[in-house]
C-alpha cells in the first residue's frame, strides 16, 4: 500500500543545492509546503566533504568580467555565457548571505574575508573555512532550514521515479529505507538536487552515494543529458582510496614533483608551464599521466603516483591553511606533509555533465527543476574549475526554489489517483526485486566490469577506438542489469535491493557518458583524444544531449550561448 503526501514541492537531495533551493522557497512563501526527501540523512550528503573553498568576487582587486572570463575559458569555450554572468554577479551574495547564516569563512589580520589561489582563477577568489568548506557550510544551511516549519524532510527515503502527467512533474515515488514502505510524495514541481556520479568509475574521490541517481530519473521520463562526455579528473588523490587532497594545497603554495624531485610542470608548455600549480585540473592530470609514460612516476607501496610537496610551507602555515590535509595524509597514508612528500594521483571527481537546465534551472519537462552537480547550465562547459562547484550549489540551489515555487503557484495538483496508481505499479517494481533471481548477474561484479569499463575506454586519454570500445560493452552491462541475482528479501533496511538500484541507475548515466564521449570527435577540457588532439570549434562548439531509447542513447545537440567572450586558444 503505497502512502500518498502532498505538498507544493518536493525537492531531492538534502546537499548543498537541495538545501539551498529548501531555504529558498520556504523563505519566499511561508505558506508553501516543501519536502526535502534525502537517501541519506542531509548532513552525509557529499557536500559536506568539501576541502578547498567556493569562489565569488571579494573585493577591488576583482570583477565580475574575470571572474566571468576565468570561467568561460576553464570551460574550455563550452560553458553558457548568458549563465556564467548570472553566477558570478549572484556569487558574492550567497556566500555573505551564507556567513550571515553562521559559515565561519577563515579571515586576514584586518578582518576582511580571506580568500586563496585556486587553479585556472587569476585572481584570489576561493573564499575558505581552513580546509573544512563543505563541512561548515552544510552545517549552516542545514541549521538554516531548521528554522522553517514549512520545509518537511523526509530522511533516508530513496526516490525511485518521478510522477508525471500530461508530460509534466508532480512528484515522486520513494522507498522508505528504514521500513521498505512505498510512498508518493506529491507536488506540483520537482527540484532534483541529487549530485554526481562519480562512484560509474573505480578511482574516485566520491562518496558511495554519488550514484547518478537523479540523472537516471530524468533520463527515463525523456529529459536529455547533457555534455555527459566532460568528466572531471582530479590532480592530486590519494592513491589506495581516491580520498581527495584539496586543490588549497597548490592554492597555499604546494609543488608537485617526479621521482627526479623535479618541479616538472614548469616544463609543460601547452599551457601548465607558466602557472605551474595553479593550472586548470584537466591540464595538470593530463601533464602527470604524461610524466607517468615517460617513466617519471615514483613507483612504490602507493603503486604509480607522483609526490606533492608541501614541506616548505612550514607547520605553522599548514596548521593555520591545512589541517585536514594534514590529518588525511597520516591516517591514510601515513606521511606527515610537515616533513615528508604527499603520494598523489589524478582521480575522478566531478561530472560537469548533468541533467539539461537553463539559467532558471528549469529542464524540458514542466515542473521538473534541477541544481547542483546532478545538473549541466552550463557553467562548466568541458572543464569546472574548482570552487565553482559549491558556488553554483548556492546560486542555482536558490534560483530553483525561487523559480519552482513561482511555476507550482500556476500548476494543478494533478489527478491523485492517477499518480498514486504510478507509484504503486513503482512499487510493486521495486518489490518485485527483492531477493528475486532474474538472472545470475551479481551486483558486485557488474559495477566492477562498469567501473573498468569506463576507466578503460573514457579515462584521462582517450581513444575512438577503446572509446567505441566502452559504449559497446556499457550497452551490454546495462542489459545484463536487468537480471539480477538479489538474495536478500528482507523489507527493513534492505541495502542490497538499494544497491541494485543504484547500480541500474549507474549503468544508465555510464552508458550515455561512452556515447557521448565516442561521438565527440576532438578534444576540449576534459575530453582529450589522442586521435584527436586539437579542439574542433568548427564541427564541436555544441552542447551533446543524450536521450533514453530501449536501443542506447540517441544523441543530439545543442547551442552553446556564446557571448562576449570569443572562443581563442586556451593558455595558461
Ligand atoms: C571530496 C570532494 C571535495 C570537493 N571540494 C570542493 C571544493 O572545495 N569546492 C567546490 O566548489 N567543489 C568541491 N567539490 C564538488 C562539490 O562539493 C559538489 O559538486 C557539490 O557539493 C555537490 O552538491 P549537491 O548538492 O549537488 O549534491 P550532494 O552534496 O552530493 O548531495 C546529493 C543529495 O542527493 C540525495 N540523493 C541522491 N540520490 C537520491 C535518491 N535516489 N533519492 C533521494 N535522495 C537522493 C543524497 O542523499 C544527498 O542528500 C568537492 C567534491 C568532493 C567529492
């Protein structure tokens, strides 16, 4: 029996962006009734493992212009222009707005905001809480939404489909994890705010939870994915676990070295050379697997990696800039970077692909909003540059709520029969997977094949031909998600069926990101093929989109809103 509750909107995902969006509308009308429907309890969410910082102009050393044009060019010319205005003139705002809710941004002697180097950025711009950002600023928004009774959450409830009628949203359907109960929770908009997808790859920075999840709910009801290709690797993870070591490191004055001891990107002339450190992500992780093949990665206990040296900074610096990164190192690897070289290696981090949404962050489907990571703008184009990310949780996360509240005050409720009956055909569904035996595939053993596949064929380099490769073996994992072997048919807390409906998910996004990646004949930002080393702007200055058939995904395009900033040759 499937429980039915109503409400004005409902958003996914308690992060960063969901939160946001939250306090948004509950702050616009007070009458409105928001549900924030979360697969983890709001402060596990991956947000709160943020390190290095979020960026916004900060005072008269910088401008919106450059703020504006560092992004533009970390996109590798692929991002919205109309959009990235839009962020970087909300930036400032939100991060105030966020100290006003209680986030401790660290200060200078004088007690201004201090702010540090991040890569890609000309201009000191990443505002910072030591090297514990996402922490604190989950911990305010969650603090913050405390105080609104209009917002109702719904905790470790995983959402399995959207409710739809007439094309439109008008809710979800959601497994109660604790009590394996089915519940439709409706309202006339949705915001997804589910974050990335990280976890379709073996090596990454992500949390378990970063499944993709939200990215496959849109997918399946028709709305496209965009720019799926464009993934982000990030320079400097832990080897063994994939456990970030923040970009701040570089940004506070971190050299990265070879088992020569050389400074070696300093050597790079296709752009790292000249900023060294503080290059974009794409460049510098391209630059380590390079001095890898050339034979200059230090090869020990840690496997291949290279070394992040952090020795002369002094204790007091990285005591004051860096004690997590301090703490992460002993416990993880058991080096002091107060004395001893960080091993590093490039990992993936972040998906710049997403969800298709515009400035107000609305996708094709009426009703159906999405902010944060889940989502593609497009500020990030081929490449985010870092701290951009927690910004746009705050700017997007707000203009959703906004947006979603004002669409929901013209919508109708939707016939409850109708999307209660959805919901319960979802849940017999889901039901039926229980301890069921479709087939002998293991849940296991397909991500593992998932996650090799797409290391293999969409990694740092890529080529058609393991490119092609991959979309042809994704097709094939996807098909064989369908026969799973679940032992467990338990209701309470069942976590295999849940983990056998994020794989389903995964395998989805994972196959529209080989599809895309296949298609894109060039390299730009994060893509980058060795058969096709140059950026094409004549054939690829587009947005790919990615829509669901039985098939595999059939792929389209879409413009990308230039402005006026010319697309020119990216150098650092
Ligand atoms: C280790 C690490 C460090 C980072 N550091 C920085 C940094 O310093 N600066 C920066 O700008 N960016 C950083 N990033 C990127 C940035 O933190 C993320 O992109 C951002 O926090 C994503 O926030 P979000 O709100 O979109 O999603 P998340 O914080 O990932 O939250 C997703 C939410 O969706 C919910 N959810 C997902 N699926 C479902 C479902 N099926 N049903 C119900 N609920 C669901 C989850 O429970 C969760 O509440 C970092 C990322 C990582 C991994």
């Amino acid at each position: 029996m499937v429980q039915v509750s109503r409400h004005d909107i409902v958003i996914v995902g308690g992060g960063g962006a969901g939160l946001r969006a939250a306090i948004a509308a509950a702050e616009a009308n007070p009458k409105a009734s928001i549900a924030l429907v979360s697969k983890v309890y709001p402060m596990r969410s991956h947000t709160v493992s943020a390190e290095g910082g979020a960026a916004a102009v900060a005072r008269d050393d910088d401008n919106f212009e450059l703020h504006g044009f560092d992004t533009v060019k970390g996109s590798d010319f692929l991002g919205d222009q109309n959009v990235i205005e839009y962020f970087v003139e909300q930036a400032p705002k939100e991060l105030a707005l966020l100290e006003n809710w209680g986030c401790p941004w660290s200060r200078n002697e004088d007690g201004t905001v201090s702010t540090r180097a991040f890569g890609g950025m000309t201009i000191k711009r990443t505002w910072f809480a030591t090297d514990k950002v996402g922490f604190h600023m989950l911990h305010s928004l969650f603090q913050q939404s405390m105080r609104y009774e209009n917002i109702v959450r719904y905790d470790e409830f995983f959402v399995t489909k959207l409710l739809t009628e007439d094309g439109a949203c008008k809710g979800v359907a959601a497994l109660e994890i604790r009590t394996g109960d089915y519940h439709a929770i409706l309202g006339r908009a949705v915001i997804l705010a589910t974050g990335g997808a990280g976890k379709v790859f073996p090596f990454t920075t992500n949390g378990a939870i970063k499944t993709g999840d939200g990215m496959a709910l849109a997918y399946r009801e028709g709305v496209g994915l965009k720019d799926m290709e464009f993934v982000q690797y990030h320079p400097t993870g832990l080897p063994g676990t994939g456990i970030l070591i923040t970009e701040a490191s570089r940004g506070e004055g971190g050299y990265l070295r070879n088992k020569d001891g050389d400074r070696f990107l300093v050597d790079y002339d296709y752009g790292v050379g000249k900023k060294a450190e503080l290059g974009p992500r794409d460049m510098i992780s391209r630059a380590i697997i390079q001095e890898f093949e050339a034979g200059r990665g230090i090869d020990d206990e840690h496997g291949l990696h290279a070394a992040l040296d952090l020795t002369h900074l002094g204790e007091a610096h990285i005591m004051a800039k860096l004690p997590f990164v301090r703490e992460l190192a002993r416990t993880y690897v058991g080096v002091d970077p107060v004395h001893e070289h960080i091993p590093i290696r490039p990992v993936v981090h972040y998906m710049m692909g997403g969800v298709d949404t515009n400035i107000r962050a609305e996708t094709d489907m009426p009703g159906l909003y999405a902010a944060g990571e889940v989502a593609c703008g497009s500020i990030n184009g081929a490449n985010r540059l870092g701290s951009n990310s927690l910004t746009e949780c705050l700017v997007f996360g707000n203009s959703a709520g906004v947006h979603s509240l004002d669409y929901a005050s013209g919508a109708d409720e939707g016939n409850e029969a109708s999307l209660r009956g959805q919901a319960e055909e979802e849940a017999a569904r889901v039901d039926s997977l229980r301890g069921s035996k479709r087939g002998d595939e293991k849940i296991a053993d397909l991500r593992v094949e998932m996650n090799r596949v797409m290391e293999e064929g969409c990694g740092v380099y890529r080529e058609q031909e393991t490119m092609k490769i991959a979309e042809k073996e994704m097709h094939e994992i996807r098909k064989r998600a369908s026969c799973l072997h679940l032992q467990d048919s338990s209701k309470v807390f069942n976590t295999e069926l849940v983990a056998a409906l994020e794989l389903m998910n995964m395998v989805e996004v994972a196959e529209t990101l080989a599809v895309s990646a296949a298609h894109r004949k060039e390299s730009r930002g994060a893509h980058t093929c060795r058969d096709f080393p140059h950026r094409d702007d004549q054939t690829y200055l587009y947005h790919t989109l990615a829509y669901r058939t039985d098939d595999g995904p059939r792929l389209d395009r879409k413009e990308v809103a230039l402005g006026h900033w010319e697309p020119q040759e990216r150098k650092y």
